[in-house]
C-alpha cells in the first residue's frame, strides 16, 4: 500500500492539480448534468449513470462535522422512506476532503442512513452540480436536469433553530418533479458551511520523468 501510495504522489507532483475556486463552474439550474464520479464505502469508483431508473434523484452534501448537517439526518432519512417507493434516489457526496471514508461509514451507521453515502474524492461532483454549502441538496429529474439547488427546509441555520417548518422546500422540490413540474422556488439559499475546493498544487516544472519520477518507480514500485 505505501508503495503505491508513493507513485501515486510522485506522479502528483509532476500533474499538480487543476481544480481552484475562482475555476469552479457556474452551473444554473435547468443544466443537464454531466456523468458524476464517486467512490462508495467499499473504495469502489461508482458513476451517476448507473442510478438510470430513477424518477428522480436527491444529492445532498454532506461531511462529518458541519453541525447543520448532523441535525438534518433524521430528516434526510424519512423523507428517503417516504420517497423512495416512488422511484426517488437519494445520495449523500460527501464534499470534505480531510473526511476519510472509514469517518463517513461511521456516520452512516451512527444515523441509520439507509441511502449510498459517496466520497467526493476531487471536488468536481459539487463543482459540476453547483453546490457551496453543506447541506446544500440538488434534485435531478429522469433525465438529470438540475431542477432544483438549496435548503432542505427553513428550520436549521448556523446557531439557531426554528422549533417550526415553515418551507418544506426539499420535500415541495421532490413532488414537483414527480409531477412533472418545475419547482417553486428552484433554488433557495443556504445557511451552512462552506465547502472549500480542493487546494491546487502548482506543477512544478523543473521536476522530469527520468531524473526525478522513475527512479522512485524502480525503488517503490
């Protein structure tokens, strides 16, 4: 494992990476989405394109700490049993990057998730859907069209809880698209934690091949 894990670093070093925040696409709402990839709990590379017979599919952003987050589980989870007879798929990306995926199976079985819970591993799945805070949710027709981006509902914010709901702005955004309709509104604002990008790595370019990169082939690899 460490040996693979050293190639795998010296190649980083030669690519660097490309995502930054002032490079982070504005996606509107309408978009069709493109193929997003993920790994799942097992360390598995897993495509959006396999969920295909969904009517409609729910992504949440999610990570072990933000405390907004913890609070909507139990939310998150009925509203999975209330819509998933009904051909809705949920899915919660998990967008920090210091979260290992041992950390995000342990929050699935503390709150009992019963929906995949996936590793965002290069910040391009909330890039490519728009996304910025956690928990920020996105509803995707058939077709994956972004029909909807924002809260879950007005109860939790940073510091405070209503002890009443008085938008139901998920569970609304669900049903319009079942229906066939478009959302009202289709995109809410959210009070959560921000996501951050993944840091790039400037390439560094005195760095070579057959100087610098093979040599540690040859030892590790």
């Amino acid at each position: 494992m460490m040996r693979g894990f050293l190639c795998l670093l010296a190649i980083s070093f030669v690519m660097g990476s490309t995502l930054t925040a002032s490079e982070r696409p504005v996606v509107p709402v309408g978009s069709v989405v493109k193929d997003l990839r993920f790994k799942d709990r097992l360390y598995l590379p897993r495509e959006l394109s396999e969920i295909d017979e969904a009517r409609a599919i729910v992504i949440v952003a999610s990570n072990t700490s933000c405390p907004i987050v913890q609070k909507y589980w139990p939310k998150l989870v009925r509203l999975h049993k209330e819509f998933a007879p009904q051909g809705v798929q949920f899915l919660a990306l998990n967008v920090l990057q210091s979260d290992s995926i041992p950390a995000i199976s342990a929050q699935a079985i503390k709150f009992d998730v019963p929906f995949p819970m996936v590793k965002d591993i290069d910040g391009m799945c909330a890039a490519n859907l728009g996304l910025t805070r956690t928990p920020e949710v996105v509803v995707l027709n058939a077709g994956r069209q972004l029909k909807y981006r924002g809260r879950i509902d007005d109860q939790h914010r940073l510091g405070a809880s209503t002890p009443t709901i008085r938008r139901e702005n998920l569970k609304d955004a669900i049903t319009a698209v079942l229906n066939g309709k478009d959302p009202d509104p289709a995109e809410t604002s959210v009070d959560g934690c921000l996501i951050t990008p993944p840091t790039a790595i400037e390439a560094n370019a005195s760095l070579t091949w057959s100087e610098h990169i093979q040599p540690l082939f040859k030892k590790h690899c």
